[in-house]
C-alpha cells in the first residue's frame, strides 16, 4: 500500500472512485476483470466496453492482496523478488539502503504497475558472529539485540516507503524447519563431508573464534589493510579465512589467539560445480556484468569444499548427533531465509520455491554479497535434487562511498538511515538521489553538494517547475485561467493541426517504450533518467507554445496545450511511482484524483498507447486539486551545517554534541533559562534515536578482556518495557518564544513541579501560532535524556498528536484543573517511573507506537486513557492521531 493512502471500505469509496474515472480517459486506462464488473454496476457513465480498457489498483485492495498471500496464477508472470537480507547487528546506511532494499522496492512497484503478480520478501538476517558479538558489546542477549535492531530497521524502511510483501526474520521457527530439510537432503544426497579444521581457539576468552571474531592484516599483497575480517576484507573484497589473518587479534579482548583443532561439516562444491555450471550457463544471460565476472573469476579458481558449521551458540542447530554442539554458518542458512520469510508469507510457499516452469526469480545486493547468491546458494538446492525455483536474473550494485571515503556500518561513518529522515529532507528527495546515484557499473560517491544540486536543479527547477506551472495556470480563475477545471478541445482541433504537440506525443511515446525496455531490463537508474527527460521535454513544450500568450490570443489552441500538458504531469507520476511513490501520491493529490487510487499506463496486454495521446488523458471539466510546490530548495547554509553534522565516524559525533553540550551548560550558568528550547519532534527523532543508533563499533570503546568468571558477573535483568517507565506530568508553559537559531522551533520555559521551570524545544511553529503557546498546560515526558540542539538544551518533550499525512499537530492537554507536576497516570498499569530512561533500550519508542488519540479525543495508550486527578487528557479535533 502506498503510505499515505486512506483505507476506507469500498462501498465509501465507488462514489469517489466513479467520480476520479470519469475524470479520466475510458479509451486509455484498463482496469481488473472483477472492478470493471463493479463500475458497469454503480456508474451508468461508464460502459461495459469502456470499462474493459481500464486498469486500476486500488492500494487498499493491494495492502489487502499482501494481507492475503498472493500465490502464483497460470498464465501470468509471477515474479518473486528479494532483496539482500540486511544484517541485525546495527542501523543500515544509505549504501546498504540503495544497494539491496530500495533497488528491490523500485522493480518490485515496477511490477504491480505493468499488473505482474509479484511478490517482494526480505527480512533481518539474526543469527551468527556479528550478532553475538554486538549482543556482548551492549551487555545483553542476542536476542535482545535482534528485536532491538529488527524494529530499527522496519522503522527505517517504513519511512523510505519500502513496500514489502513480507519483511521477516531469520531468527523465526520457519528458518531452522526449511533450513533443516535442506541440510537433510543435502546429507542423504551425499554433497557433505566431514573435516578436521585448524580455527583459532582465544585462550582468554576460553572459545573458538568465529570468523568476525578475528581481526588482522589482509594477506592479499598490495592490500595489507590492517583491519581485515576472519570472514572477508572489507577494503579489497577478498574472502578469508580466519588463519589466513596475518598478526590475528580477538575482536573482544584484543589478545592473539593460537590455532587449535575442530571438527566441521563441508559443502562439497567442487562436486556439485558440474550442475552449478550448467545453472549459470542457462541464466547468466540476465545477470548484470558484475555479477558475471564476480562469479566467473569464482569457477577460475576452482570451488573448495565449504565450511557450513561454526562453534556458536546463536543460530540454526546442526541437527546431527556429533555436531549438535555447533550452529550453521551464516552464509550457509542466511539465503535460505528467503525461503523461510515466503514461509511466514504464506504456508503454500512452495508453490513460489519449487515452481521454476512459472515462476521468475529476481534479487538484488551489494556486490560482496554475489558469490554467496551465485554459487553458493545455487549449489545447496542443487544439491537437494528438487525441483527449486532459482535465481533467473540478478542485480548487483557496487559501492556507494560518502565524501571522502566508504560508508562503514562497523565504524559509524556516513548517513544512515534514521539519519536521514532527521533532516527533514523528504523521502522522495533521498530516494530520488540515491536512485539517481545508483552504482550499477561502477563505485559513485554520495555528497551534500551533489544532492544540493539533483533537488534543486533536477527536481525542483525541472520537474517541480513543470507540474506546478501546469497545475497552477489552470487553477487561475476564469479570465487568466481555467478555475481549476480541465479545458474542452474546440471542434475540429486536434494535435494533428498543432506540430509542437504532434512531436511531443510522438517523443513522449518513445520515451514510454524505452523506459519500459530499460526497466524490463532492471536498468533502473537508466529507467528514471528516461522518465525525468520526459519533464524536460515538457518544459521546453510549454515555452515555445508560450500559453500564457496563447490563452489571450487563441484560446483554443492553449486550451490543446494545456489539456496535453496535465495528461503529461499523470504520465510522469505513473511513471515516477516507483521511484518516488510519496510525489506520486501528492501530484494525485492535486489533480484530485482518489488517493486511494493505484494507476497504470498499460492496458490488460502490456500496451501503452496512452502515452501517445496525453490530451485524452483527463476529460474535460474535471475539477482539479490545489497547485502546491512539490519540493523546497537546500540552501548553501543548509548544506553546510549537515556535512558538519556527518562528518567523521558517529563517535566522533557523539563527542562534538558532548562537547557542545558541556559548553552550553557553562553559558547557561550565566544566562537566565529563557533563550533555551528544543523540539519535542527533534528530541525524540535527533537525539533519542541518535545516540543510540550511535553504537557501533567505530563508537564504542573496546572492551576489556573478559575473564573465565565473566558469568558471575552479569548485569541485572532489564524491568520489563511497560508505560509506567515513563515519567509523564501535568506542565504549565510559563513562557514560549521563537528558537533564535531555528525557524521551525520554539522553546519554552515548563513548570512541572520542580524548583526551577524546565527548558522544552517543540517543533510545532508551523503548527501552532505563537500566542497560543503561552500560560497553557501540557503533558510533558521528563524522564528522557537531555540533549543539545541548536546551541539550546532541552530538558524534557511536549506531547503532541498528528493527523495520517502529519500536516496537523495538537498538544495534548490535561483537564484545566490538573494540579501542575502531578504525575499522569494510566489505569492499570502499576509502578514507578525510571529516574531516566536508557536510550539504547528503546523504551520510549517501543511505548509510542501505541500512544494515539481515540475516535473520542482522548488521549490513549492501548485504549487506556492518560489520567490526572481531574479527569483524562485530550486532544482538541485529532481523531486517531499518533501521539509523539
């Protein structure tokens, strides 16, 4: 479902939807067997024959299809689409984003707009070294850590409008039971054998290193990088082998291990290398280039047997009497958790799996992921001797660097993608740019003034400036314009009697079958070029018709124009959907077509004929909406306060805000509370998920060794996340005033009981004016870390409700007599409040998601109201808002 759209019941919508189809052209838009049925029902204007050439998805009835598993149909192509599985262990940086879920996402929207059955599954990848060792680092289980990390990264892709069919676990019950099976299989068949291997055994640690858990110097000469992996050479790609390592370390004390013997079954590749080659020979063909040398230069060197056991705890158990003690490796069970999430899909996944005569299968991923996916992956199901559906066509993306150097997860370096959506920047701007900057051939480099430049230049002086243009100058009343309503063509006019239309349809047409060609073709980047031309070509349409004088002098004629021009804009958002679904959505929006509307440019053959006449596309005298620009210029100064915000590893972040905030808090000694604030919004979303996020390698110190009576040492159990943790009061706003470096916020001084008032920044000026703000009760949470934004500290958040598209905000507000301080309360749930609360456990934002204003006003948290002495807390006309 496209965010955004309302879900309402369709027996509410016929009559809005009805309405948006006969604003639209019957000769060009197809519509589903089943819907058409409905309209020839309930629209008279609409015939059976005029119907059966329309095409609509509604993106309730498609969040319906993804509620109800879609399975393969005889006779269609049923594409499934998966994307690399993002690792737990830490928060996804833009490189990881373009790289496997957003390329996916992008083919996978392609898909339902040409009427494919398609089906998009990832999930998190949650078992193996990485995971306990970030589980050690932060003092808790790993399955703490992968709830922890896997509600991180849903948040992040929810936000990017990623539209997965499924987004799953590796750590679900499914992966171990299909994960299983297949070891089985391959084990009856014979594939596997048994070896002795020399590992690296830390003697302090008292355990056999992993992979992960090995660091040291890249033997591959002219690499020497000094903090090569067990597993893999993050600088030159190599894969390795933990004693391959020149000077190894452990990764947790720092000490040199000593090699030590350990039993371990072997994937015998070399075996299988006769079918894995026949595999590659029948579908390489529309695998991308990197992808085939990645995996040619593979089979050069000749496959070895491969390790497919390690000596852990976290992860699939072998299920073998003498290997019970061990797990699977990672890279073994990791890609069969594509098959296990279609498992969690729907329990008839093998109709997806074991269904190669039917079903195409496409992935995405970085390319150190390729070999695992190309020969590995392969191999294992070959390997069963079942009849699995396997990879057809493979799209591999090199690296995306940042600035000066790589993107790097391990050390905090780069935007990642809570960091992202803290700028304020839209969604459909990121998308746009790292889309844009997609390195399909070769490494690109992602920086602040080249993203400058794409949203200025590329989005909001072409295709922002054209849609607009459009849009308004038919908005103006009568007698400048046309009242918002499409224009009717004069009798006998046509494009045949206007040559610059004529060309325009003509290369628009074309620009429609190359875009086709090259998104057939997973050209994705080369895919929303074309579309963007097709902006271009409407912008230097408009000038040389110069309507504006046409409207004056011939009427007729602009009116041609014009009713060609909107069709344009509908062609560009179809065409746009996949990479920017969000400005699909706003520029339906405005030409007030139902938002709950899915559209296609193909009819039920794959025809496009639309395209060739854009001037049928709206019928005459539809109303459309209110023209708003759709994007907002990034100023010089904007630029440079975030290239100052990301630079260096997150650490070094953390120790700059540190810094600041030790410096303020000096200049507050001496200045009165009143120049300080901080916004609610930007306290939650830039700082409280900022500093946790923070932890990573590159900003943690290493910790000590751990000695052989570490376990006596545990910490205490984590209390229970319940809404009692949360420190919520009855606070009086004693003044408010403009942020005086931030124009979106305001900062309040709030007594909630204490000695001195608390300093608050909100983000709601563009919300709530200014004299509204003063001698108001709020409700205040005051146990969350204090944090320094702007040059101001703010010591507390105002909670406020937002309607579904977050272009309302109300307080929330306790009753008139509530004593000021008193703590908020919710029936039933006992206990004290932490005197502050943790933010790396993610206490508050597990709590959030469930705090909502009610059909009523109240103010809720699973149904049970925020409550003070005098009664229940409330919103003022926010009906089942998100409370923040």
């Amino acid at each position: 479902m496209i965010q955004g759209f309302s879900a309402c019941k369709l027996t509410v919508t016929s009559h809005t939807l009805a309405a948006s189809l006969h604003s639209l052209s019957l000769s060009s838009l197809t519509l589903s067997p089943s819907l058409s049925r409905f309209f020839w029902r309930r629209s008279c204007s609409i015939s059976p024959a005029a119907a059966s050439h329309l095409r609509f998805q509604s993106p309730e009835m498609a969040a319906n299809d993804r509620k109800t598993p879609k399975l393969p149909v005889k006779g269609k192509r049923n594409i499934l689409i998966t994307s690399a599985l993002p690792y737990v262990n830490n928060v996804p940086h833009l490189g990881n984003i373009i790289g496997c879920v957003l390329s996916a996402d992008v083919y996978a929207r392609y898909c339902r707009l040409r009427g494919y059955n398609a089906i998009y599954i990832c999930g998190t990848d949650e078992y193996g070294t990485a995971t306990e060792t970030k589980a050690m680092e932060e003092n808790c289980s790993p399955k703490e850590i992968c709830d922890k990390y896997h509600a991180i990264h849903k948040d992040i892709y929810e936000w990017f409008d990623i539209s997965f069919d499924e987004f799953g676990r590796t750590s679900a019950p499914q992966q171990t039971e299909v994960c299983q099976a297949i070891f089985k299989r391959l084990l009856d068949n014979k594939w596997l054998s048994e070896n002795t291997m020399q590992q690296l055994y830390c003697d302090t640690c008292k355990r056999f290193l992993a992979d992960r858990l090995v660091e040291g110097i890249c033997p591959t000469p002219g690499c020497e990088y000094d903090s090569a992996r067990g597993d893999q050479c993050e600088k030159c790609g190599k894969l390795l082998n933990p004693t391959e390592l020149k000077t190894p370390r452990c990764k947790v004390c720092q000490n040199t291990p000593r090699i030590r013997d350990t039993d371990h079954l072997f994937l015998e590749l070399p075996l299988l290398r006769e079918k894995l080659e026949k595999y590659i020979e029948e579908v390489k063909g529309s695998w991308s280039s990197n992808a085939k040398q990645t995996t040619a230069s593979w089979l050069r060197e000749g496959l070895k047997p491969r390790c497919i056991t390690r000596d852990l705890k976290w992860g699939v158990p072998v299920p073998h009497e003498k290997y019970s003690d061990k797990v699977f490796y990672v890279w073994f069970d990791a890609p069969i958790g594509y098959v296990s999430i279609t498992a969690c899909y729907t329990t008839e996944w093998e109709k997806w799996w074991k269904n190669p005569e039917n079903v195409e299968l496409y992935q995405f991923m970085g390319k150190d992921n390729v070999p695992f996916h190309t020969v590995m992956f392969p191999s294992t199901l070959l390997g069963t001797g079942e009849n699995w559906t396997l990879m057809k066509t493979i799209s591999v993306t090199e690296y995306l660097n940042y600035e000066a150097g790589k993107f790097s997860k391990s050390k905090g370096i780069g935007v990642f993608g809570n960091d992202a959506k803290d700028t304020n920047i839209p969604v459909e701007v990121w998308r746009y740019y790292l889309l844009t900057n997609r390195p399909e051939v070769s490494d690109t480099l992602f920086t602040w003034p080249d993203l400058q430049a794409k949203l200025n230049s590329e989005l909001l002086n072409n295709l922002g400036n054209f849609i607009n243009r459009v849009l308004s100058f038919i908005a103006k009343p009568e007698g400048q314009g046309y009242d918002s309503a499409i224009p009717a063509l004069a009798d006998g006019l046509s494009s045949e009697s206007h040559d610059p239309t004529k060309k325009l349809a003509e290369r628009i047409s074309a620009y429609v079958d190359q875009y086709i060609e090259e998104m057939e073709k997973v050209r994705l980047k080369q895919g929303l070029k074309i579309a963007m031309a097709i902006s271009t070509e409407g912008n230097g349409y408009l000038q040389e018709c110069e309507f504006w004088r046409l409207y004056k002098e011939n009427k007729p004629l602009c009116s041609l124009v014009m009713k060609t021009a909107v069709g344009v804009v509908y062609i560009l958002a179809c065409l746009l959907e996949p990479f920017m679904p969000s400005l699909t959505q706003e520029v339906f929006k405005q030409l007030n077509l139902s938002t709950e509307l899915h559209l296609s440019l193909c009819d039920e053959k794959g025809d496009v004929n639309k395209a060739k006449i854009p001037w049928e596309i709206l019928n005459a005298g539809h109303k459309i909406g209110k023209p708003q620009p759709l994007f907002k210029e990034l100023k010089d100064e904007d630029v440079e306060f975030y290239r100052k915000k990301f630079a260096g590893s997150q650490a070094d972040r953390i120790l700059r805000a540190e810094a600041e905030a030790g410096k303020v808090a000096e200049e507050l000694k001496k200045t009165k509370i009143s120049d300080r604030y901080f916004t609610m919004k930007s306290f939650k979303d830039r700082i409280l998920r900022l500093m946790p996020l923070f932890a990573t390698d590159g900003g943690k110190k290493k910790s000590s060794s751990k000695s052989s009576n570490d376990g006596k040492n545990k910490a205490a159990p984590e209390p229970e996340i319940t809404i009692s943790r949360l420190d919520i009061r009855v606070g009086l706003i004693k003044k408010a005033q403009k942020h005086p470096d931030a124009d979106s916020l305001y900062v309040e001084e709030i007594d909630v009981g204490e000695e001195q008032p608390r300093t608050v920044v909100s983000g709601l000026v563009k919300y709530i004016p200014l004299e509204e703000m003063q001698n108001r009760k709020v409700c205040v949470l005051c146990n969350l870390k204090p944090a320094t934004m702007r040059g101001i500290k703010s010591q507390a958040m105002v909670l406020a409700a937002s309607n579904s598209d977050h272009t309302k905000v109300e307080l929330v507000e306790p009753p008139s007599s509530a004593k000021v301080g008193e703590r908020v309360t919710f029936p039933g749930f006992e206990g004290n409040p932490d005197e502050l609360l943790n933010p790396k456990k993610k206490v508050w934002e597990t709590l959030q998601v469930d705090l909502q204003s009610n059909g009523e006003l109240v103010a809720c948290y699973k149904d049970v109201p925020l409550t003070t002495s005098a009664g229940v807390c409330k919103v003022s006309s926010i009906q089942n808002g998100s409370i923040r």
